[in-house]
C-alpha cells in the first residue's frame, strides 16, 4: 500500500469511512449515534478539498445511515449501506426494489428473534432492510446473553443456512444478501473514478475492504485488532487528524 504522500498527490482521491466506531462512538443506542465533532470538521475538510470524494461505507441500513449521517438531500457525500448492498449516490436514483418473498421470510425470522430474544434482557432486535441485528450490548447478564446467541445460530442453521452472519461489536447480524464492505469500495472506487481510495474502519466486517485495496490505496484501522490495514490510528480523534492532514495538503499542493 501507499503513504500519504502519495495519497496527498492523487489526481482523483475517494475517502471511504465506515460509519460506527471510526466516525461515531459506540453508544448504547444505535439511533443516537453522531459522528465525532473532529470527525465532522475532518469530513467537512474533505468535501472541501479539490477532486476528493467522501462516502459512508457502513452496516447500516441505507435509511437508518442518512439519519446517524444527518444526510441532506442536497449533501455530495456518498452512502453505502447495509455493507453494500445498498447504496445512495448523489443524483441518482435509488434502487428500493425488494423481493416480496425476501421481505416475508425476513420478518417472520426477526419476529422469531424477538421471540428469543426476550429471555436476555437489554438486547434488541435491530431491523435491517436485509435482514436484521440481535444487539447485545447492554445484556448484563452474560449467561443470557451467551443463549440467545446460541439459540439464534440454530435457529438461522436451521431456516436460513444460506443467510451470511456477521460479527461486529456486541451485535451478531444475519442478511440474506452477500454484499460486502468490498464490494462497496470497487462500486464506489468506479462511480467516483478514483485513482486511490483511502478506507477506514475499526471493526470485522470493514476487514472486507481493508483486505481489497490496492497498492495505491490506504487502509486504515481504527483501534485494537488484527488488520490489513497499513497504519493504524488509536481512536476517532486520531483519525480525524490524519483525515484533516489529508484534506489540508491536497488543498496546498494544487496552489
Ligand atoms: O459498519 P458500521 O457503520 O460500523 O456499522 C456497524 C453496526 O453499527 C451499529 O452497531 C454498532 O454501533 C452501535 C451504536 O454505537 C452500538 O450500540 C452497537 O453495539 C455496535 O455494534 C448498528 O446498529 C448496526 O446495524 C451496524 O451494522
């Protein structure tokens, strides 16, 4: 992979940022989190600087995204939601179409989930236009908790082996599409006609796309944890500084 100085000199530079964790600190209730105010001022930086694009790659769903994003109408950030299944590409149209079928079995599995998950009080059922989440993160009781993962695994073995599972902090997720984070940065990296992506991210599910930059790229991850990723900052605050650098000196170099 490249450094930032290459990255700095990129004719065409995408920034690609996952959303919870590495924007936004993880809260106990998924709706209330908001990125970072240095994580706002580095993307807004960003947005400033000539030929860069910035888009939010992230598990969410597309609707959920744009409200944690406070995503307006008329924002040119791009939205990748439900790790790219979904996606929300300033002018144009977006694609809602769901099988009814999927939509049928995707409810009736989740009603199930939250049958299950009433025995591990604290945890929820997150809805998720593929699929759904059983967050655990305020479960204080780690037996039930330890359960209900249990039971949901065989109950997906059961009526949904084909579903991907995912993990991520303190949730377990079960989608009936395929789409990874990976994906998104090759669908993202086209409609931009970036000549280098730089992705960030700190949890599992953004490994996808660590592990499929290219020489020119940048990964970076955002905490503890094993990575493909070639630097690694400690937390939102330090990223926000390297975003910045990143936006200031591209801004310098083309004057
Ligand atoms: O890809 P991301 O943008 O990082 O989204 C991953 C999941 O994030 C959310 O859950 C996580 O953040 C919550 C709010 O801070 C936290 O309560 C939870 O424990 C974390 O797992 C979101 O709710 C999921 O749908 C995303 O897939």
């Amino acid at each position: 992979m490249t450094d930032l100085t290459d990255i700095v000199r990129t004719h065409r530079l995408l920034v690609a940022l996952d959303f919870d964790g590495t924007l936004s600190p993880l809260v106990d209730d998924p709706m209330s989190a908001r990125m970072a105010p240095a994580a706002r001022s580095a993307v807004e930086a960003l947005l400033a600087a000539p030929d860069t694009a910035v888009a939010f790659v992230s598990g969410r769903s597309l609707g959920d995204l744009r409200i944690i994003a406070e995503h307006s109408d008329d924002s040119p950030i791009l939205l990748a939601g439900s790790h790219g299944a979904e996606y929300l590409i300033p002018g144009a149209p977006v694609d809602e179409a769901l099988d009814p079928a999927d939509v049928e079995v995707r409810d009736r599995l989740r009603a199930d989930v939250e049958k299950l998950a009433e025995g591990a009080p604290g945890s929820w059922i997150e809805p998720k236009t593929f699929g759904f989440g059983v967050h655990l993160r305020t479960v204080t009781d780690a037996t039930a908790a330890e359960r209900l993962r249990a039971s949901v695994d065989a109950l997906m073995a059961d009526a949904a082996p084909h579903w991907r599972r995912r993990q991520g902090h303190d949730i377990v997720e079960y989608a009936f599409t395929d789409a990874g984070k990976d994906a998104a940065v090759a669908h993202l990296r086209e409609v931009v006609g970036a000549t280098a992506v730089v992705f960030a991210g700190d949890d599992l599910t953004d490994e996808d796309a660590l592990r499929s930059l290219g020489p020119d790229d940048l990964g970076i991850r955002v905490g503890a944890g094993e990575t493909a990723a070639s630097v690694r900052v400690a937390d939102i605050e330090e990223l926000a500084a390297v975003l910045s650098t990143v936006a200031h000196e591209r801004v310098a170099s083309r004057q």
